[in-house]
C-alpha cells in the first residue's frame, strides 16, 4: 500500500523541520568562539540544549496504523561479500586517519614551542635590559 498524501505531505514537514533544527546547530557550533590549542568550542549550552530538545520532539514514527508496510524492508547498508577484508580495510585506514591527525597535532605542537620559546627569549632579553639599567643607575 503507499503513502498517502497527506502522510507524505507530513514526513516531509517533518524532515524539513529536522533539517533546518540542524543547520541551525551547526550554525551555532560555527559561530562560537574557538579555543585553537584545546580544539575546543565555546558556545552557549542552553541554546545546543534547546536545539537538541526540539529535535527529539520530532515523531518520524507516527503513522496511521491502517497502512502496514506491503514491500520488504531492505537493508540500508549493503554487506560486504568479504567481512573480514572490510574490517583489515577499515582497521588500516583508521590507522591512517590517526597518523595523520598525530602528525597534524605534533606539527601543532611544534609551532607552539617555537612561539613559546621565541616569547621566552623575549621575556629573558627585556629581564636583562631591566637588570643593565638598574646596575647602571647605581654605578652613576
């Protein structure tokens, strides 16, 4: 049996609903105030929280209960001939994704020792200038 129309008119309310309560979630995540070195975002809790809330009112399941399903279901995910060669593929470029973020931290890292000890020499240089001043003054 399909749908009728005013079940679809209202699955697709609903999923136009749903997708604009995400783009406005990732709106929010976007314009919040980024925290570089923790990979952090600061944004406004209750607002995620509304968001998220509105959400879950959303009833994709409701029905009419007079129109069963005729077709079967099939799966949304077509399964691999080869289980065990999808998992090594996946287990090997998790792997790959992980080096790759490691290295991305460590040059991350690295910058920040080099800012942290070019500020370092800074603080020194100016310690010494402060130093050679007050020696000079009291020689004079």
């Amino acid at each position: 049996m399909k749908p009728t129309v005013e079940r679809r008119a209202g699955m697709d309310e609903r999923a136009a609903r749903f997708k604009k309560l995400v783009l406005e979630l990732e709106e929010h995540l976007d314009s919040g105030f980024f925290l570089s070195l923790m990979g952090k975002v600061v944004v406004d809790e209750r607002k995620i929280y509304s968001l998220l809330s509105e959400l879950r009112t959303i009833d994709f399941d409701a029905e009419p209960a007079a129109s069963p399903v005729s077709a079967p279901a099939q799966p949304a995910v077509e399964l691999p001939e080869h289980p065990d060669q999808a998992l090594e593929d996946a287990l090997a470029g998790a792997d790959a994704v992980r080096k790759e973020a490691e290295e991305f931290a460590d040059s991350i890292l690295a910058r920040l020792e080099k800012s942290l000890l070019d500020t370092l020499e800074e603080v020194r240089n100016k310690r010494q200038d402060i130093a050679g001043r007050r020696t000079g003054r009291q020689l004079e």
